[in-house]
C-alpha cells in the first residue's frame, strides 16, 4: 500500500470520526422543553398541608358542612389531568364523603406563590379543560369546577352519569362549583 494512500485513509477515517461525533453530541434534534411533565404515577403524599392549602380546605369544608357533607384527605392518592402549571404546583387532595357513592368527587387544592399566579394559572388550566387532550381525559358529560380562593385554586371533575347518588352529589359539586371566585370552563 502506498504512503500516498494510506494518508488519505487516515483522514478520511478522521473526517468520519468527527461527523459521528457532531452527530453524537449534537442530538437527535427532540425538543424535549416542549413537552408535558409527566401525569402518571401517584404524587407523593404529604403529611401536612401548607397554611394557604389548608385554609383554604378549612373554608371548603366549612361550605360544605352547611349542606350537610365532609371533607377528607383522599387516602387513594388521586390526580386529574393537569395543566403544566397545576402539575408543578404544589397541592392537597381532598374527597367529599358522599355516603353512598364513596368515590364520586375529588377536590384537589393547588397552591401558588401569589393570588396574580393563580389567577394566570387558572386561566391556563380553564383552557386546558377545554381543549382537546383536556377534555378526553374526562367523561363526555363531565362537568368542572374550578376556581380561585387567594393564592390557592381548587379543582373538582364531576360525572353525573357516573355518581350513584345524583342528589347529594349535585348539591357537593354546586357547594364546590360556588366556592371563591369561580373560574369559567367553556367545553
């Protein structure tokens, strides 16, 4: 083999190994920042609520005591579909005893920094429940309850197909629906 050709070998074999490592290090192109965070999975939950979270728990139970109801942490660990700004939030999850359709109706309370960040969060999050890969995460007859009590949004999803108990679960989810200051869901 001629000197002559083997150095052309050799860069040739150098020009391969860079385009294999620019290839390498630059990625395979996914924006990875553009998508979601997770939704699976049960969040980890906590031992104590912060003061927000449970104050505003504390005013919700307080509403729905005067229609004859209860509310208590939610053991089995629930999570709706989320918005990216409720995912990062920090929360409380709640259920309303409903004596005898135990499962029916979630309440989870998110906190944020301010009352400005929640109200901007609730609109992302009203927006979200209304468009496409929001709604399919619900019943078709689904219906919202979402609102902003301070720095704190509370959020309840509520089926009437689904509830054996539609008088008690009506007057729950209304209790819920007329708490704070009620964010609009269009679907």
């Amino acid at each position: 083999m001629s000197p002559r050709r083997s150095a052309g070998r050799a860069r040739l074999a150098q020009l391969a190994a860079v385009v294999v490592v620019t290839l390498l290090a630059g990625g395979c192109g996914i924006d990875f920042s553009q998508t979601p965070p997770p939704s699976g999975g049960r969040p980890t939950p906590q031992v104590s609520f912060s003061l927000p979270i449970e104050s505003t728990r504390s005013a919700l139970s307080a509403a729905l005591l005067k229609v004859g109801l209860a509310l208590v942490d939610a053991p089995e660990g629930y999570r709706p579909a989320e918005s990216p700004a409720l995912a990062q939030a920090q929360r409380g999850t709640f259920k309303v005893v409903l004596p005898a359709d135990p499962g029916a109706l979630f309440v989870v309370i998110y906190q944020f920094a301010d009352a400005a960040t929640a109200a901007g969060a609730g609109q992302e999050a009203a927006r979200y429940l209304a468009s496409g890969p929001g709604q399919v995460q619900f019943p078709p007859d689904a219906r919202f309850a979402l609102a902003q009590y301070g720095e704190t949004l509370l959020f309840a999803a509520w089926s009437p197909e689904r509830t054996s108990d539609d008088e008690t679960a009506r007057a729950a989810f209304d209790t819920i629906a007329g708490f704070g200051l009620p964010i609009p869901v269009t679907r």
